[in-house]
C-alpha cells in the first residue's frame, strides 16, 4: 500500500513539473515551480523575513536604482522590490520572485549609486537565474506532495516555507556566484551605472577587512576569492561596448 502511495505522488510532482528557458543558463531546464509559484514562494520568504527582522524604510534612491536594474535585466517583466534589514554586516541577498534585501551595514559602507547598482544587479542576476528557487526547490519539494494532490499549490508552497525557509538555502556555488557577478555588471551597464562600480566595492571590503578584521563581511566571505572575483569584472567590463553608456556621470553621486 504505501509503495501504492509514494507512486501516485510521485506521478503527481511530475505532472506539476514544466520545463522553461532559463536566460541566464541560455538553456531549457527542468523544474517543479511555474513562475507563479516562484512568486508565491518569493512572496512567503519575504513575509517570514519581515516577521523575523527589523525593516527600515527604503530610500527613493534605493528604489529608483532597482527599477532601472529590473528592466535591464533579463527577466524585465517581475516586479522588483528592495528592503533594506537593519543589520551591520555588509550583506545582500535575494529571494525568489524579485525581493532584494539589502543590509543597513551594506549602506552605510556604500554610498555609491554606482556600486549599490552593481550590488543590486548581482542579486538579480539571482533571480532571473532562478538559483534562489532551485536552492529552495531541493529543500521544500518534499514538503507539499499531498498539497499538490489537492491542487492547492500557492497555500502549499507559502505553508511549506514558512516551515523550511533558511538564509542557509540561499548559500551558492563558486560558479553561480561568479556568474551572478557577470551578469550584474552587465545589468549595472545596462541600466546606465558605471561597472567599475562593482571594484571599487571589492577593493572597499578588503580595505575594511584589513582594517577591522572582527566586521562581519558576509558578503565577502560567503562568494569565491575577491581576487577571482575582481579578475572576473574586469574580463566582463572588457567584452562591453566603450561609450554606449552615457549617464554613468548622472548616475553618480
């Protein structure tokens, strides 16, 4: 009987699975969640966040910055919101469906627009990576089968990270990571932002770091080595086009 039972739901998460194209892969994937369900999944994480922690106001800059990276970005069409987390390390992260979370030590460390774009398109290369919702997929998948049986999956999914959801399921791959920087300068160019920007941020942590070993630098020490990393933007910022960006000067405090 129970060998009965996990077959039937078995076949039930297939027929919930769809495949897509994934514009940042360049390649038709796999995957149990349609981007509806990204959304609510999005949508959860960011109701349980501000549940857990202290929100500050957003600055206009803040969202005028994103709005320009959204529609630069890959996936143009999702509404993307930023909140800013009172918190002194210097962190970012993104959750599923477009919800950027920016920590208050991250602002106070980084005034500049041109840095906080390059910042914010690295975790919207996340999202329209989908890397948040596969790290999330492998982790709550197994939580909603009988829900999905019922045809009940957004209140699945919203129960399901409410229960499950850790910034631990956000934590990356070297590659990914990498690849998040590629693509958010890109984005940062796009938008009219200067990618250098994303250096001189680099080059501001390991300033910081040497000065004051004990800050919690997260966002340095959770990615691949700076110096790879800083490599990396620079291979990146040679491949785009000199002079077609012409407000990186109004873009700039």
């Amino acid at each position: 009987m129970l060998k009965k039972i996990i077959a039937v739901l078995f076949l039930a998460l297939l027929a919930g699975c769809t495949t897509y194209y994934n514009p940042v892969t360049q390649k038709t994937e796999y995957t149990m969640y349609s981007e509806q369900d990204e959304i609510d999944m999005g949508v959860a994480a960011d109701n349980k966040m501000q549940k857990e922690n202290k929100i500050l106001e957003t600055p206009a800059r803040i969202k005028e910055i994103i709005q320009k990276i959204g529609k630069s970005s890959d996936r143009p069409n999702l509404t993307y919101t930023v909140r800013v987390m009172e918190n002194d390390e210097v962190n970012a992260f993104a959750l599923p469906g477009g919800y950027i979370y920016l920590y208050s030590g991250l602002l106070k460390e980084t005034p500049s627009s041109d840095e906080l774009a390059n910042i914010m398109g690295h975790e919207v290369a996340h999202v329209c990576a989908r890397d948040g919702v596969n790290q999330m997929q492998k982790s709550i998948m197994y939580s909603i089968p009988a829900q999905i049986l019922l045809q009940n999956r957004s209140a699945a999914i919203q129960n399901a990270v409410d229960a499950a959801f850790t910034l631990g399921m956000l934590k990356y791959s070297r590659s990914q990571e990498l690849r998040a920087d590629t693509y958010g300068v890109t984005y940062a160019y796009r938008a009219g932002y200067n990618p250098e920007g994303m250096i001189t941020f680099f080059n501001k942590l390991k300033d910081i770091e040497s000065k004051s070993p004990s800050l919690n630098l997260s966002f340095l020490r959770s990615h691949p080595d700076i110096a790879e990393r800083i490599e990396n933007v620079r291979n990146v910022i040679g491949t785009l086009k000199p002079g077609s960006v012409s407000t990186w000067q109004k873009n700039t405090p």
